[in-house]
C-alpha cells in the first residue's frame, strides 16, 4: 500500500518537510489506479528480491498490471572510487559488485588495463590458464547460488542445502588460492597475486570427480522435478528480440535460444584453445525463453565449467606445469599509466557481460572516467515487460530466475 507522506504542519511538533523524512515517491499514485487496483510494495527487504530490491507493483486481484524496481538501497559508488584510485588499488573494488563471483569481475578490469597497456601478449600461459580455473570455479559457485536459491523462492529448500553445500568447497578452494573467502584480489593487472598453491590442481581434480554425480542429484531433484517445472515452464517468456533491444546478456539470452557468448565471440584470454559448448534454451518444458529455460541453461553451463576446469589442470600439470623459476609477478608493471585514449573491454561473466569503459589522459595513475557496463542493470530493466499479465506469485518465479546481484546494480 501506498505510505502517507503528510507532514502535519498543524501540531507544534511537526518534522521539517526533508528527503529524510518524505517517502521515497512512488510512479503511480492512488488517482492513476482504476477501482480494483492497488500498489504493493515488495521489498526492499524481501527474501525473494535477492538483495535490497524494491519493487512497486500494481496488482488487479492476483494479476500483475505493471511493475516498477526501485533501486539504490546498496549504493557502492564504484565508479567514482575507480577515478580517485590508482588502477591497481580498484581492483579489490571490483570484487565488491557481483559479490558472489568476485574472480570474474577482477579479471574483466584487470584484461582492460592490460589491453590499454598493451601488454595482454606478455602475459604468460600458465597465468591465463590459471585465470581461466578460477574464473570458472567461480562460475560454478556463482550458478550455485542463482539455482539454490531460486528453488527456495517457489518453495524448494532442500536444494538450496545441497548447493551451499557443494559451494562451499569452491570457496574454501579460492580461499586457500588467495587468502580471501569472497572477495578475492587475488588477479593483478599483468599476473596473479601467488602462484597455486602447492596441490591445488590435484585438489581441483578431486572436486571436479565429487561434483559430476552430485550435479546429476540436483537434476534429479529439482531441475526434472515435476512441480518445478509447473511453476516455471511457459512463466515469464522473453522472446530474443525483445532480450537484444533491452541488452539483456548472459545465461538469460542464452535462455531465449541465442548462443552468445563473449568467450566464443570475443575469445579471449586461452578460451580459443578449450573445447566446451554453450548451451541455449529450447523450450523443453514450455515455450522458449521462459523461466525453466533459463534456470537449465545454468545447470548446463555447470557441467561447462566442469570441462574447462579438467583441461585447465590438464595443462597446469603437464605443458604449462609450475617450476621454481615461475613468478606471476614477473609482468606486474612498477607504474601504470595508459596512454590518452577511450577504451571499451567485456568479458562473460556468470550473469552475463560485463564490460568497463576507461578514460585515461596519459598522465594520471587513475582514469579520468571508469564505466561499469553490468549485466544485472540492464537484466532487471526487462523485468516489467515480462511480468505483465502474470500471476502476483509467478512474479517471484520471474524474478529469481533473473539471478540478479544488487551490489552491481547499484555499483
């Protein structure tokens, strides 16, 4: 329901009128409602908006008439700390956006430096493959959460308990790699932070060999559960055209039957040089583009990542193995200072893309002006038109299978 926003200017005690006290405004009002209509508030404390998201929502009954997202309650100014600080010190900055696939984000900023610095070829394979691991261990981690907690918003719990579960050893992996549990800064501009550990790559083996089976389990328990996919198959449809025309990126457009995927398209890094597919929706369960397609693209995706992983310790243990000579730091430049120039650099990320702007004038340590181009802004931003004409508790089903993160929307 709609708050009050009188000010009580009769009474002796009244608050001065400020944008402390007044409710945050809302786009519809009660004179714009027809009869039957009404405005809830979901959010921002709402278990099912993922973070501190605030939705307006117009409801006719148990139907959706419009709804508008409200955002800005985990603001982290991102964007003005990276044109105060020095390229290297923004990096633990990154990890703090999609804060559940911190690796991914650090390692788009740190291949932008590099590339304005032209120094990406220098850059030694052991390194890239070393990159690529943990990005997609940070993948998988990231996947876990969205499908978790997405069986958790239509009353699935015990899902959620497998995926933290098997989660958890991907962080206690990639905390014994860089000493952080989460937030990693752990990827440099130029190399790594430390070599693996010693026993890393055998571990990862390890990991790989416990999770195909369990992988399989979630499947079988949610991903083919008949009451999950009635609650998901032909809600939510977003047709490809309209997923391009809003930017719409990542495992939601691959859901919508378009194989797009920067690490095809762009190939950077050693991705040219990895075998592995990239899964798109068909419409299994319902039409295409619907909500069970997005959420399978996921779980496939998974198995992906499992693929790359294997090759990528294929390689760290034979033709790119450690030697005692090796030092990832060898690269790392003493100062960096990109020449003047506007540059552009994207990278898959589990969401989708995201891309950094750079403006540099040569002389400065810090951009004159750094962009953060996130795939969960422009994700949300589709949210209304495919959740029109819906059911208010399908509008929980649509939402979490958007895998949103607020701390990049509000970056």
């Amino acid at each position: 329901m709609e708050r009050s926003t009188s000010s009580h200017t009769n009474s002796q005690f009244s608050i001065p009128d400020s944008p402390l006290n007044r409710s945050e405004p809302l786009k519809y009002k009660e004179s714009d409602l027809k009869t039957e209509e009404m405005i809830i508030n979901v959010g921002p404390q709402h278990p099912s908006t993922h973070g501190v998201l605030r939705l307006e929502v117009i409801t006719d009954g148990e139907i959706v008439v419009d709804v508008v997202p409200h955002m800005g309650y985990l603001h982290r100014c991102f964007e003005k700390h990276a044109e105060s600080l020095a390229f290297n010190q923004t990096i633990p900055y990154t990890d703090r956006m999609d804060y559940v696939a911190a690796m991914n984000n650090e390692w788009s900023f740190v291949m932008g430096v590099e590339r304005m610095l032209g120094i990406e070829n220098d850059i030694p394979k052991r390194v890239e493959y070393i990159r690529v691991l943990v990005a997609e261990l940070n993948r998988i981690a990231s996947h876990f959460i969205a499908i978790g907690t997405y069986g958790m918003d239509i009353g699935a719990f015990t899902p959620f308990l497998w995926m933290m579960r098997d989660r958890e050893h991907i962080l206690r992996m990639l905390e014994w790699a860089s000493g952080a549990r989460m937030l990693y800064n752990y990827i440099w501009v130029g190399g790594l932070f430390y070599d693996l550990p010693v026993g890393f790559e055998e571990r990862a083996k390890q990991f790989v060999d416990y999770l195909k089976p369990k992988l399989k389990d979630t499947e079988t328990l949610l991903v083919s559960n008949k009451i999950f996919i009635e609650r998901t198959a032909n809600v939510g449809v977003l047709p490809s055209d309209l997923a391009i025309n809003y930017g719409v990126t990542g495992p939601m457009l691959r859901g919508s039957g378009l194989k797009y995927d920067l690490r095809k398209v762009d190939g950077y890094s050693v991705y040219p040089e990895i075998d592995f597919d990239v899964p798109v929706g068909k419409g299994q369960m319902g039409v295409l583009g619907d909500c069970w397609d997005r959420n399978w693209v996921r779980y496939q995706e998974c198995w992906e990542s499992i693929r790359i992983i294997e090759q990528c310790v294929e390689k760290l243990l034979g033709e790119h193995k450690r030697t005692k000579e090796f030092d990832p730091r060898a690269n790392v430049p003493k100062k960096i200072r990109p020449k003047a120039q506007d540059y552009y650099v994207r990278a898959e990320n589990p969401k989708g893309e995201l891309g950094f702007f750079f403006r540099t004038d040569g002389r400065a340590d810090q951009p004159l002006r750094c962009k953060a181009r996130v795939p969960s802004f422009s994700n949300l931003s589709v949210l209304a038109e495919i959740s029109k004409g819906c059911m208010l508790a399908d509008l929980f089903a649509i939402l979490g299978s958007m895998d949103l993160n607020m701390g990049e929307v509000d970056r």
